[in-house]
C-alpha cells in the first residue's frame, strides 16, 4: 500500500503525511493532528502517542529486603523525586507507571524485581528512567546492564552517592552500560564516620552512546546523610532534559556549581571548577 506503520498512526511518504489522527493531539493543539515531529524533522523526534514512561527508584541503606514501597511518601527524598517524574510525565501527555523498590543487602532480588517490572510493561518507543541513591545507586547501576543483556534502553539514569558502605566502594559499579542515553551522577566524596559511605564519578561503557554528566557536591555541609535532597533540584532537572520531545544541547541545562559534563565524544568541559573526576 506504500505507507509505513507506526505503533499508532500510518505514515504516507509519497504525501509527508499521517492519515490517522494522533492520541495525544488535544495536549497539542498548536500542531497538525497529520504531520511528522513537528515538521522538523533534523532535530525533532516523532512521539508516537500514548508513549509510557516507566520508572524504578531504589532507596537507600540496605534493610528493605527488596521490598516495594507501597506508597511514594513513605519513601523519602526518592518518593519527592517519583512523584515529581509521575506528573511531569502525565502533564506532557505520557503514561507513568513506575515502582519504589527499598534497597535490599545484596544486589539481586532488588535488580531482579527492577527487571521483571521493567520487562513486563516496556514496549518499543517507552521512555525508561531510573535512580538510585546510596545502595540504591549500585542497584540502578547494575539494572541498567541488565536491561542492557534485555536491549531495552535506559533514557535517563540518576545516581546519587552510590554506595556499598563499609566495603569502600570496592563492590560499586561505576561504568554506565550502553543502552543508557544519559547518566546524571551526583555525589560527594568524604566518608560517612560510621559506614564509610561516600560516592565517586562514573564513567560511560561507550562514550558514543552515552552521556555522563558527574557533579561534586563535597562540602562542609555536604554529607552522605543529606546528599539525596541536595541532589533534587539537578535531578528534576534532569527528568526535564529526558522527557523533552526536542532533541537538545544538554549544556544548556546543566550550568551547576562543580557540575563536570561529558559529551558523547567523552570530551570534557567544566563550567565552573569542577574537582576529583
């Protein structure tokens, strides 16, 4: 028939034109409900319509047992986060679904319970999100190279002060797996008095593929207790960033006090003085 098949809409290239009507026209009026990502198509991606975004937040410490959280305000500063991603994500006409998994001692059943959601919802065209902070953040880590082995993309990945306490951070994964698009690492580096928990930079399996941006926030005042909540405002921005339908110059977004952004090309700019990468 000479038209191409979207998940939604058919595509008729002889005519530059969809022949159906997308879902979600009404939350953008402004458009035609026919044409191709804005009719822009150099830095513009076509949403499909009724796109999900799924979501797996893992708390820190490591006596959850790999427990879901039933209920985002019984989760902390990860629960603040979670519902910040729900409505930005439903306020840009996408589907939320998502879990809070509270960090178990070791890194299996929580990373096995992240994949099972994530294998059991996810269809091609989905937006995948992930965070993680102090235990939780090597669970994210290694989520993310397990949706890797699964093919399944990683839009966004925040990390915060990953950790794996008293063991120094000799157990903690630090290199972003592929299929991961960006890594917003935030972190500081002086050890917990009594865990000796603290985080450290990441760095990209392929620097083609991913962008990995790390922000050092040691400080005085900083510490492994209080980071996640010193870290909310550079993760929403980032939750923004990966739920922009433009492709856009992260650089723009990221202009943070000792924020260290590597592009794709693994090339390394500072903005303001950016320590320990």
């Amino acid at each position: 028939m000479g038209w191409y098949s979207f998940k939604w809409r058919n595509y008729m290239p002889d005519l530059g034109r969809f022949f159906n009507i997308d879902p979600l026209s009404e939350k953008y009026a402004y458009q035609s409900h026919y044409n191709f990502s804005e009719n822009c198509v150099i830095n513009s991606r076509e949403l499909e319509g009724l796109e999900k975004v799924l979501a797996i937040f893992y708390t820190g410490g490591f006596q959850g047992g790999a427990k879901t959280i039933p209920s985002s305000s019984q989760a902390g500063t990860a629960g603040k986060l979670f519902d910040y991603a729900a409505s930005n994500a439903q306020g840009k006409g996408y589907e939320f679904k998502g879990a809070i998994i509270a960090s178990g001692a070791t890194n299996g059943p929580s990373v096995s319970k992240g994949t099972d959601f994530i294998e059991n919802n996810y269809e091609k065209g989905d937006i995948v999100i992930t965070y993680g902070y102090s235990y939780g953040g090597d669970n994210a880590m290694e989520l993310g190279s397990e949706l890797n082995d699964k093919n399944i993309p990683v839009q966004l990945s925040m990390i915060v002060d990953s950790s794996d306490g008293i063991f120094k951070n000799s157990t903690v994964k630090t290199d972003v797996s592929e299929n991961t698009k960006m890594a917003v690492n935030t972190y500081q580096t002086t050890p917990d008095p009594s865990t000796s928990a603290r985080g450290e930079p990441l760095k990209p399996d392929n620097k083609n593929k991913t962008t990995v941006i790390n922000t050092n926030l040691t400080s005085k005042t900083i510490t492994h207790h209080n980071i996640d909540e010193n870290a909310l405002d550079i993760n929403k921005v980032a939750i923004d960033v990966s739920y922009q339908k433009k492709i856009i110059n992260m650089k723009q977004y990221f202009l943070l006090p000792s924020m260290c952004f590597i592009d794709n090309r693994n090339s390394l700019v500072s903005y303001l003085p950016c320590q320990n990468f």
